[in-house]
C-alpha cells in the first residue's frame, strides 16, 4: 500500500549521517509552519547544522535538500533548492535543480533531506519511500562519465518513472571548487561547488523515489485552481520563449544591445552571434525538448553532436543539453565559432560534472593571461590558449579537472584564487567570488549580483532592470527599488520551489490561491514579509561565514567594457550599493 500524506504532514526532514550510516525522520512543523518550503526552510537548517570554526569542505557542514508545499501539487513546482557552504567562495551556497527530484522526494514522504557526515568508503544512498540504504560506490567512483553513471544506477535501482538519480562527477570526486551535481542527466544543481561538497562526504550519488499519495482536502478548489494555473501556462503566450528557443532566444537580442559579453568581457558583442545563435541551435541541431517532471513548458533543449570517431563512416552521436548561459560561458566568452565546438566544450564539461559558467570564465580568464606571457609552459604543460581554440580548451578542462600541478590546482579552486596566486585580478570576473553569468547591461547587474545571496542573476534579476532601464531610463531609486522587490518576491517563489521561469504565472494573487486550495492561508503582506525575512535570514549566515558588503571590490574590467546601458561608472555603482544598503539595512551597515 502507498503511503498517504495529509497537507499537514508535509513537513518531515529526513536527517542522514554518513558517519554513521544512520537516518531519522523528523516532523518540523516549526519551521514549515513559519518559512513554509524551500529556500526559507532550508536557511533555517542550514543555520542549525552549520559549525562555527568549520569549513565547506569539513565532513560535518551539512548539505540540504528541500521542496516547497506545492511541489507535486502545481504545475511547475518542480525545484530542489539546496543549501550548502561553498567551497568556492567559502561562503553561503545555493543551487536549485529541476529533474524528478522534487517529485520523488514528494511522494517519498520528505520535505527536506539533511546530509552530514563523511562516509567511510565511496557510497550512494538509496532511498525509497522509507526505506533508506547506503550502498557501496567504489566501482564506480572514478569513472569518467556522469552519463554512464546514471545508467548503472537506472539498471541497478528500481521505480522507473518515478525515482530521480542525482550524482557527481570526477570533478566533485577530485575536489574542484566549482564541481556541480547532475540531476537525472539534463539538470544540474550547478553553481558554487556543491559537487566538491558531495565529495568531500564520499558520496557519490542519490537515488530518490515514492510512491505515496497526498490528500487534497478539498479537491473541488483544488481543481477549480489547477485548471486555472494550467491553461495561464498552456493557453496564453506567456511561456513560449521558453518552449520556443528556449533561453537561447537571447543571444543575439543581447549581442545587438552590447550586452553579451565575449572574450572575457573585452567585448559585449561577438562578431559570429548568428552561428550560434538560439535561431542556428534551432533550426540545425535541435532533436527534442524535455520538462522537469510536472511542468507543461519543455524548455529543455538538446541538441544532437554527430563525430566521426573511425573510418568507414562509424559515428558517435551524443544529445547535449545547452541553454544561454552554456552558449556564452563556453562560447562567446572563449571566442568560439561553431555550435559543434561549443557543445563538444558542454560535453567534456558535464561528462566531468562541472559548473559551466564557471569553467568558462576561469578558461577565459587564463587565455588572457595566457595571451599575456604570464604561465611559463612548464605551469601550462604546454597548453597554449588562444581564442576560439576548441582542442586546448577541451586539453585545459581535462587538466583542470586533473589537477596534476600547482597551476591547474589553482585553475580548480576558481578565478579569485587564481588571479591572487598569477595576478589579472582586474579582469578576474567574478561577483562576491563567482564567476559572472552571460550578461554585461549596466548598474542593475553589476549591483544586482553583488547583493544577491548567491551572487547570481537569478537572485533578483538585475541584467532585466538594466534591459528596462534602457528602454524607460529608470533612476537609482527606481533600480534599487525593483532589486528589493525582486530579491524578496524571488524569496518567496523559492520556498514554494516553483521555477523562476514561470514566475509571470505565479504572481502574488496566484501564489496565494494555490496556498489556499490547500488549506495554507497568507497575504500578500505576509508573503512580502516572508521574502524580506528570508533575505535577512540569509544575509545572517553569510556573515557567519564572514562575507561583508563592505569589503566588495570590482574588478576594473567591468569599467572598461561598453554595457547595454553605455559605459558604466564606477562612482554610480557605489552610489547605487550604497542606496540598496540603507534601503535594507536602516544604518547603511550589513
Ligand atoms: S520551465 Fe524548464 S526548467 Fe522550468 S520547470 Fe519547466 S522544464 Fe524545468
């Protein structure tokens, strides 16, 4: 018999220790009650388990996995946030994933999971409604494809359908600081390193599935408000982009408004955009588009890469995943000139489990440095980068991932290590210690990905202030304004877990009939409330793990490079910091 669970019992955190190999399930209403899901309740675990005097790395820093009330229950629902200390900038991570992941652990029976702990030997853990196990990994820590990983795992573990298989690479087993976890092959929680966390535990993977049922208490509102959400999402044009092109739809919009940015930010626009432009990826090598399991849209786009790899005519056919941020990362960033060369890059990248944007501004900052006479070629191991040069991009990757001396030892813990170890810290482009995501608009990104929790364009969304600034000329105030409104609204749409994507069908009055038809009651005010809180929650263990708004510095590049809004003055991004921070912090102190 499935297990059923009421609303109210949505609420269990499962707590693991690889130490030990022990698990318990615990009820936390507590937290549920006042952070209700995701990004909320996972800070709030996060900030019990974590130690003062510890590292990311350090067996017990925990890592959480958490869903919102809704995951499973509406359409789009569908992220896992994670919560983690990254290694990479020692700080506050966070990384959300799509997949099966927030549907098996739904129907599993957990809200959260919450892993200390290192285990003794090489492990996965499988977990099945309440059954939990911690199987032997070695034979297959080492190998060298994330691919065939999940296919052992698929052969070995039941529930087809419903199971999700998260798992790392050589890149998290070997400690890269920016290594990812790949989500059911096509999603990954990619950014800040959370791999390298896994690995650190000698974990290698997480097999998730359930087969329990919820109980809808009252199924007439509950229908009534599904349909509704459903054809917003079917029936009107709001998604399509998504499902169109997908994210790569912003290639060359960006690239006319000088906002793309390219060889390390030399440029913001690429004199090939059209090769690989969302339209080209389209029409020439797109062979299918995915969704995350309960999502209608299908935004994830794969592309084919046919190599010959014998005479005869005997080729090897690959489906690759690729999106906006992957294109510019490995693409425009690098100077390369070919959807081939491009998604060969994604290929090596993931067979690894490594963050994309990540290993893309780390190799582009290492060509200039390179095209600077500032390696020597024993450092390099005669590696030569150059611009658009796909076969010592993919011989750098291997290495990097390798790690066999000093200089690629460095290359893996990320472009601030790097750039203090060799210098070429003015163009070492990162935000709060994380290489920078594909855009180069103006005030509202640079101030945008500076104060965000995660240092990410997703946390607020500045590159699409900057878009609107350059059609309406918003003052600062107005910039400043839109950032807090996005950083909390974006608080609350991450504790219901719902994809960001679809963040213009689940406005307020959306989100708070969904709660509803679920016997959960808040306000707009209240909801306001909560994104606030949440911020301030986080900002709390960012301190804890010793960031400091004050101590920001930008590298004098973003100065130097014409953005969609024109030159960017140093003097006003200041200014703006500084306006966002009274306006948050009444004292102007974080
Ligand atoms: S829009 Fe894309 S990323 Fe978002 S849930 Fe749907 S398929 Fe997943």
């Amino acid at each position: 018999m499935p297990n059923t669970f009421s609303i109210s019992g949505l609420a269990n955190v499962l707590y693991i220790d690889l130490s030990n190999e022990t698990s318990k399930v615990v009820e936390r209403q507590d937290l549920h009650d006042k952070y209700l899901g995701g990004t909320g309740v996972a800070t709030m675990l996060m900030n019990e388990g974590s130690k003062e005097g510890t590292d990311a790395l350090d067996p017990v820093s925990p890592v959480v996995l958490s869903i919102g009330p809704l995951s499973g229950i509406f359409p789009c629902c569908t992220k896992v946030v994670s919560v983690f200390r990254s290694p990479l900038t020692g700080e506050f991570g966070e990384s959300h994933a799509g997949g099966r992941l927030a549907m098996a652990m739904r129907f599993a029976g957990y809200s959260s999971i919450v892993i200390t702990g290192r285990a003794k030997r090489p492990v996965y853990i499988s977990i099945h409604n309440n059954d939990i196990a911690f199987k032997d990994a070695s034979s297959i820590w080492g190998l060298s494809s994330t691919t065939d990983i999940g296919k052992i795992l698929r052969n070995v573990e039941p529930n087809i359908g419903k199971r999700s298989i998260i798992r790392i690479g050589t890149a998290g087993e070997n400690g890269v600081r920016y290594a990812s976890v790949n989500v059911d092959t096509y999603r990954h929680f990619g950014r800040l390193g959370l791999g390298a966390v896994f690995g650190a535990k000698n974990l290698k993977a997480i097999v998730v599935s359930g087969d329990g049922e919820i109980e809808i208490p009252d199924k007439s509102t509950y229908s009534n408000t599904y349909k509704k959400i459903f054809s917003n999402i079917v029936e009107t044009d709001l998604m399509d982009k998504y499902h169109d092109l997908g994210t790569t739809e912003n290639i060359l919009p960006l690239n006319e408004l000088n906002g793309l940015p390219t060889r390390n930010l030399q440029q913001t626009s690429f004199e090939y955009a059209e090769t690989i432009s969302g339209e080209n990826f389209a029409d020439n090598y797109l062979v299918r588009k995915i969704s995350c399991a309960h999502c209608p849209i299908g935004c994830i786009h794969i592309a084919m890469l046919k190599t010959l790899f014998a005479p005869l005519h005997e080729y090897e056919v690959k489906h690759i995943s690729y999106d906006y941020e992957l294109v510019y990362a490995l693409g425009t960033n690098l100077g390369i000139l070919t959807p081939e060369s491009v998604l060969e890059l994604i290929d090596r990248c993931e067979q690894y489990g490594v963050d994309i944007i990540s290993m893309g501004g780390v190799l582009a900052w290492a060509t200039e440095m390179s095209m600077h006479k500032r390696f020597t070629t024993g450092e390099t191991m005669n590696v030569s980068l150059k611009w658009g040069d796909v076969t010592n991009y993919l011989r750098a990757i291997d290495l990097i991932i390798e790690s066999p001396n000093e200089f690629y030892s460095a290359l893996a813990k990320g472009v601030v290590f790097a750039s203090r170890k060799y210098g070429g810290d003015d163009f070492a482009l990162h935000a709060g210690g994380l290489e920078i995501p594909g855009y180069h608009t103006g005030v509202g990104n640079l101030v945008g990905l500076t104060v965000g929790v995660r240092h990410s364009h997703v946390d607020n969304g500045g590159y699409s202030i900057d878009q609107k600034a350059f059609k309406n000329n918003l003052s600062d105030k107005e910039i400043v304004d839109l950032l807090i409104f996005e950083d909390d609204i974006r608080g609350v749409l991450n504790s219901l877990t719902i994809c960001l994507f679809a963040r213009g069908i689940y406005t307020y009055d959306t989100i708070i009939e969904a709660l509803a038809a679920i016997g959960i009651e808040r306000s707009e005010e209240e909801l306001i409330e909560l994104g606030r809180d949440i911020f301030m929650k986080k900002y709390e263990l960012k301190r804890k793990f010793g960031f400091d708004l004050d101590d920001v510095r930008f590298p004098s590049r973003f100065f130097e490079t014409a953005s969609t809004n024109g030159m960017i003055d140093e003097a006003r991004v200041q200014n703006v910091l500084s306006m966002y921070k009274d306006r948050r912090w009444s004292t102007g102190k974080t």
